[in-house]
C-alpha cells in the first residue's frame, strides 16, 4: 500500500538539505496520489504552498510546492 509512495518520501525528506529557503519543487505524480505527496511536502514543509494541479482530463498529475521553508 505504502510503497508507491516510497520515492516520494524519501526525496521529499532529503529537500531540507537541497532545496533554499523560499525555493520551489514540482512532481509528477499517479492520478491517485495528489493528496498523499501534498501530505508528505505540508508534513515537512508546513508553511509551504502546496497545490495539486489536474491535466487535461481532470485527474491529480503535478503536485507543486512553493515557499519552502522549515
């Protein structure tokens, strides 16, 4: 269950290290995951902006995160 999102934990949990304050990060994502990546960015990131953009049929493909800051 946990382990399409096993990429996603373990860069969004490096991002501290790589990314500067106020910097920005974006991921494609699988239709169904926009609201768990949106977590794990907001879990660690909890002052960022966090959106889930659609595509062009509707379904969650980009979660974007704005702001970052610890």
């Amino acid at each position: 269950e946990d382990n399409a999102l096993i990429a996603y934990k373990k860069i969004v949990s490096q991002l501290p290290n790589t990314v500067v304050t106020g910097g920005s990060v974006a991921f494609e994502i699988g239709h169904l995951q926009g609201d768990a990546v949106k977590g794990l960015i907001k879990w660690t990131f909890p002052h960022s902006s966090v959106s889930v953009i659609k595509d062009i049929n509707g379904k969650d493909r980009i979660v974007s995160a704005k702001n970052l800051s610890l």
